[in-house]
C-alpha cells in the first residue's frame, strides 16, 4: 500500500512546529481519513474538530498544503503526495491546540445582526405567500455550513486583524440572506456600511474561492449589498429618486 | 518522525504555505494590464492614424473634436490650451478607463497584482495598514454605475460606427457604396465584446433588477435581471477580450492607415 508523509502542525497558542508523520493511504481516502489514522496510530494526542464527514457540518476546517479547505472534501488524489502534505490550523482564529481553533468571536458577531423581520402575515391564519422566483436568489446563501473558511482566507481579517471593524464574508452572506429576503422588512445597510465595514472588502473573491458549498459569495452576496449601500449613502442622484418618490 | 519549526502566523510579504504557483495569476494579470496601458496611452498620445476610410479606433470614437471626417464638431477647438499636447482621444478615452479602471473584476485583480493587497490569497502582504474601500481615496471606487451610464451611451456609439464602417467611398467616382471589409468585422467584434463586458456589469445587474426584493411581480426587470446575471457569469472572460480586442482595433486601424496592412474588401 503506498504511504505519504502529512507535515502536521502541533502547538499551542504559546508555539509550536510542523512534525511529519508517515502513513499508509488508499484509493478514496481523505484528508480527514489520514489525520484520523495518524491519531489512532502515531498521535493519540493530536486535536483535530471534525464530526459528519460529508462537508456538511463544517468542523474539519483547516489549511491543506496552505489553501483553507474542509478536511473530509479534500481527495488524497487531488495533492501531490510525492511531497509532504502540510496542514495548518486557520490561521485567522485564535489557536487552542494543533489543527482546532477557536471560532467563537463568528457567533458574537452573528448576535449583533439585526435578525430577520418578516412584514405581517399575508394570510388569517398567520402565513405569508412568496413566488418561487423571489425565495431562489437567498436559497444558494442558506447552503453555507459555517466552516468560516471564507473568513479564514479574508485578507482584512486574516493579515489585518480587523475584527473590530469587518462582519467577513461569512456574515456578509449572512445579511445578504436577510436583506434580499422577499418577507425581510429590516433595514441594515447603514450598519453595513459603519460598523460592519463592506467597505472593507476589496473584491478579491478569495471567500469564494475557498467555499465548499459554491456559493457565490462576492458577485451574488458582497457585489449587490455594495451595490445597495451605494443607493443609501453613495448615489446622490439615486438619492434625490428616491426622496421625490418615497420609495426605498 | 522529523521536526521543523515554522511560524504559524504569515507576517511577510509573499510568507505562504501555499505550494502551488499563487504567483502566476498576479503576474499574469500585472503584464496583461500593464502592457494595455502602455499601448493606449501611447495610441491616445499620437493624434494620427486612427482613422482609414470608413474606420475609426475606438479609442479616438467619438471624435468629438479632430482633423478627421469623422469628427463631430470639426477641428481641434481654440480653447484648448496651447501648452496642453493635443489628441481628439483625450476629450473620451477617460470614460472607459474610467469605467474599466471602478469595474469589480478589475478592482479585485489590480488590488493583487500592482497592490499585492493580497498578493493572492492566504499570501502574506507587504503593508500592515489597510482601509480598503471604506475611506478615501478608494471610497471613490462607487462612482462605478456612473462611468457605467457613459459606458453605455458608447455602446450605441461604437454600434454606429459599425454601420458608418458599412459604407465605402469610391475614390474614383466620390460614390459611397454598402460593403464590407476585414475592418468591418474587427469594429462589430469590439462592440460585440464590449457589449457583452458592459452588459454584464455588476452595477448594472443592481440596477436593473438587483436592488428589488420581489422581481416576481415586474417580469421585464426579472428577464433583465436574468439577462444581465447570465453575462455577468463571464464577466472576467469578457473584460479581458473586449480589452485586448479593444487594442487590436486600434492596431488594425492604425496598420491600415500606416499603409503596412491591407483591408481586405469581403463584398
């Protein structure tokens, strides 16, 4: 059976190195599979997150030979494995041990966006009637697992530390979902714009590179919430429309 | 079991673990880029040879004011100023570099590859400081749908210069006569192009149906909307051949008028 070598990262948030360890692989085998064996075999203290092996629970998130990617999706047969496989943690994230991270700061930033604020029901019986084609546009934002890969690889966030300042792809998806919703009444553009910093994003469409489910994130999510902040604060002309209409 | 000590963090220009060539694709783009200025601002420099028989490059199009019988409102004004070095594609080019230089696609890809910021991603940049888009001078990068809106008044322009380049003048006999010549379908395959670049901007996507939650009830602007996203899918393929067959438009013109090429009449 043929073996490759993974370069490991181990450490802690105090420090920590690449180690190497050599292990068998086999036709269909993932990442993930090889971390996993390396554990049961050679590292039984090697921390690594991971839980539905489907790309669908968004735990096993890490670098691959230095691209953010989910450990389950990434074929054995996709990497050049003449060479070693090195595997960092997301580097964006505060480390806790070896290749898991510490993503809670995406939950806080979740809780400061205003949620979804559907108008009145449309029925007596408390629901509400939506065409197909209005509901389609937000369907590819729901995909999003929440990996954060996308946030792992935002330059603003990753090398410039902005948490402060920038909401990351994610949760820009996030808000797209919510304000391009054909039920959504909430206006949040202006706190796009201020505190959650679009105008951070220089459209380089690393989040979208990076995104296991496919989404769209810049031209479908990013682009048009821009597009919208420039109709609020931006477009002068746009402006005076719509003060001489009332519309929004 | 070997060791090797590594920092975790990126904190260089250029520190990756990446192994594959991140650096192609910025490079790619900053020769690709740097090579169209190079040749346009030159071409926009000359003043001369940018017309032959029925053709006009596009970048002297429209040639509001010039020598050439193209030319809208006659010869170069008197208030220009003489210190000022004069060509007729000063008075339009900054339209579409304006709008090439506010487009989406670009903006992503110069912010890599003459900015490094970043380099490519999950590369490590040479600046520790970033304020991105929100503050200025890039905050200006919003006057987009703007230069969008002149972008489009072009598109009917160039598309008449398609149709002027139908009609041939013989020499002779001062008869203008419906023809078609190499030149013809050089300018038709710049507008076809462009069209397909300027119709797939993002702002126009926005506008035409983007910015409205329930498109269902207003089938115009959701077949518009469609319409545009479908073009907007290539977006980058179409920035870059409408910007190198923008630049070989103006080549051939100007090898036609040069005399070195020959237009070859189809019919």
């Amino acid at each position: 059976m043929a073996k490759a070598t993974f370069r490991i990262w181990r450490g802690d948030a105090d420090g920590g190195e690449l180690r190497d360890y050599t292990t068998e692989v086999s036709e269909g085998m993932v990442v993930l599979d090889a971390v996993l064996q390396i554990q049961a075999d050679e590292a039984n203290d090697l921390a690594v997150r991971w839980n539905c092996k489907a790309g669908k629970c968004g735990s096993c998130s890490a670098e691959v030979n230095g691209v953010p990617k989910l450990m389950c999706m990434t074929r054995l047969n996709e990497l050049p494995l003449e060479k070693p496989v090195t595997l960092h943690p997301m580097k964006a994230f505060p480390l806790v041990k070896d290749l898991v991270t510490d993503v809670s700061w995406n939950f806080e930033i979740k809780k400061r966006i205003k949620p979804f604020k559907p108008r009145p029901p449309d029925a007596e019986d408390g629901t509400w009637r939506m065409a197909q084609s209005d509901v389609d546009r937000v369907m590819e934002f729901r995909k999003c697992v929440e990996c954060f890969l996308c946030q792992d690889v935002c330059h603003v966030l990753r090398e410039h530390q902005l948490f402060d300042g920038f909401i990351g792809p994610r949760f820009l998806v996030h808000v797209a979902a919510l304000e391009m919703h054909p039920l959504d009444t909430e206006n949040r553009l202006e706190a796009l714009r201020t505190d959650q910093g679009i105008g951070y994003c220089n459209i380089t469409k690393c989040c979208t590179n990076v995104c296991p489910e496919n989404i769209t994130i810049t031209d479908n999510a990013i682009i048009p919430l821009k597009e919208r902040v420039v109709d609020e604060a931006y477009d002068p002309l746009r402006r005076f429309f719509r003060k001489m209409t009332g519309g929004r | 079991m070997t060791h090797a000590t590594i920092s975790l963090k990126t904190d260089g220009f250029g520190q990756t673990a990446r192994s594959d060539a991140w650096w192609l694709q910025p490079t790619t783009v900053f020769f690709g880029l740097s090579a169209f200025i190079l040749y346009s601002t030159w071409a926009a420099f000359q003043g001369e040879h940018y017309h032959f028989g029925p053709y006009l490059s596009p970048f002297y199009s429209p040639e509001l004011f010039g020598d050439s019988p193209h030319s809208l409102f006659g010869p170069k004004p008197a208030w220009w100023f003489s210190w000022l070095p004069w060509s007729p594609a000063f008075l339009i080019l900054w339209v579409p570099v304006g709008f090439r230089l506010t487009c989406y696609y670009y903006r992503g890809a110069y912010y890599k590859a003459f900015w490094a910021d970043p380099p490519n991603c999950a590369v490590g940049e040479p600046r520790k400081r970033f304020r991105g888009e929100n503050s200025f001078p890039l905050i200006l990068q919003n006057i987009h749908r703007y230069f969008m809106y002149l972008a489009l008044g072009f598109l009917v322009i160039l598309s008449t210069d398609v149709w002027n380049a139908l009609w041939f003048e013989n020499a002779v006999t001062g008869e203008t006569t419906f023809g078609m010549g190499i030149g013809t379908l050089v300018l038709a395959t710049n507008v076809v192009l462009l069209s397909g670049y300027t119709l797939g901007c993002h702002s126009l996507r926005h506008l035409v149906g983007g910015r409205f939650d329930h498109l269902s009830k207003r089938p115009m602007r959701r077949t518009a909307y469609s319409c545009v996203g479908c073009l907007n899918q290539r977006h980058m393929l179409f920035a870059w051949m409408s910007l190198v067959w923008v630049g070989f438009s103006d080549v051939y013109v100007r090898m036609c008028s040069m005399g070195i090429w020959t237009d070859w009449r189809i019919f």
